[in-house]
C-alpha cells in the first residue's frame, strides 16, 4: 500500500489524480494535501513543501517528484511499463529537469494556497 500525497485544490493536479483513481487501484491510498492534519503528520513536510511537488509514502518513507511518479505508476498496472521508462538512468535524470519546470509553474499557479485558513 502507498500513499499519494497530491493537490486537489490544483485543477491540473486533480485532473490527473482523478484519471488514476477511475482505475480503481486497491493498493493506493489518495490524500489531499490540503487536509493539513493528516498530510503534513505523515509526511513530515510543511504544506509549503507538499505543494510544490507530488509526494509518495510508501513502506514509511517519502518520495517527491519524479520518483513519487515511478512509484505511483509502478502501483498502477496500466501504467507500470511507464514507471519502468522513466526509471531508466538517462530518461530518469531527463524527466526530473523537466518535471522541476512543470512543478514550479504549478507551484506558483497555487501559492496563494499556503495564505488560506486551514
């Protein structure tokens, strides 16, 4: 079982986690990072940091970015061949440049996120 940490506030973000969840995996659990109490208490990171990139909890320890992605579609089995591509050395180091222009863009798309009343 792994824990998905994303933004369901982000219209981006909860489109494509929305796309994953019709697939009915059993073996993930979604959390919306805006429920402060449960996401920030497992983790371990300020809703700041859960904002800026996707994290997974998985066996205990957390994930971000790219790697959170692998393990997430590693879960998923429509798209596991994904996870097993992007994991690949060169490909893998490619997608955390590009994932890292994405997320800021996102990240700042949904700042004004960290200002609202929990």
């Amino acid at each position: 079982m792994i824990k998905v940490l994303f933004n369901d506030k982000c219209s981006i973000c909860s489109k494509e986690i929305d796309h994953y969840k019709t697939l009915n995996v059993k073996d993930i659990d979604w959390l919306d990072i805006n429920d402060l109490s449960e996401a920030t208490k497992l983790s371990g990171k300020s809703h700041k940091e859960l904002l800026r990139r996707l994290h997974v909890i998985k066996e205990g320890k957390v994930y971000s970015g790219v790697r959170a992605f692998a393990i997430m579609w590693g879960s998923i089995p429509r798209y596991n061949w994904l996870s097993k591509i992007i994991t690949l050395p060169v490909i893998y180091h490619i997608s955390i440049l590009i994932y890292e222009l994405i997320a800021i863009g996102l990240y700042l798309k949904n700042y004004s996120q960290i200002n609202e009343k929990k």
